[in-house]
C-alpha cells in the first residue's frame, strides 16, 4: 500500500503563483509514473501533468508553458509549479502514483484546494 501527502494548496489572485508537493510512503517497489490531476466543481476528474521515473513529462494542452511537475532526487516525490495562474485552474488537485508490481495499481491522495480569484 501507498501513501500519498499532498501539500500547497491555497488562494491565489489570478497571474499568481502556487506550488503543489506530494510524498509518497509506504510499501514501494517501483513508481514509474507520478502525476496530478484535477476536478472541479460538478466536471470529471483531468489529467494536469504526469512525470516518468526517467523524467518524461506530459501536460494538459491547457497548462501547457504555465506549469512545471517535477521530481524529487528520491523519486519518491512530486512537485507542481504552477504560474500564471487563472480562475479556471480553481479546482482539487490530487497526485497519483502508478506502482508496478505483480500489476499495476494506482493510488490518490486526498486532494488540496487550489483556488484563484481575485
């Protein structure tokens, strides 16, 4: 079983800045992708940013230049820079975390609050 902590969350103007981390604990063998993704209010949960252990990274077309996802040297953890930011980033953000081992699992935390308005 994995753990995931999600921190960062807040309430930021537009043009703002925040930056989301995750850390993963627990029982890991091997996490070959971390990612975050988002839901607001009454839509589907989205992809925002996903990074493989070796650093390739995905984004969402609509965070694309905006934002950053990162790992951290104990691939463990994930961060999300996220810039420019604008009303319709408001959403909950959880991290993911894809493990490999005798199949493939997919574990969540529990989400931050991102808000942006002015």
């Amino acid at each position: 079983q994995v753990h995931l902590v999600e921190s960062g969350g807040g309430l930021v103007q537009p043009g703002g800045s925040l930056r989301l981390s995750c850390s993963a604990s627990g029982t890991i063998f091997s996490l070959p992708a971390m990612g975050w993704y988002r839901q607001a209010p009454g839509k589907q949960r989205d992809l925002v940013a996903i990074i493989t252990s070796g650093g390739t990274t995905t984004y969402a077309d609509s965070v694309k230049g905006r934002f950053t996802i990162s790992r951290g040297n104990a691939r463990n953890t994930v961060d999300l820079q996220m810039n420019s930011l604008k009303p319709e980033d408001t959403a909950v953000y959880y991290c993911n975390a894809v493990q490999i081992h005798r199949g493939r699992y997919d574990y969540w935390g529990q989400g931050t609050q991102v808000t942006v308005s002015s």
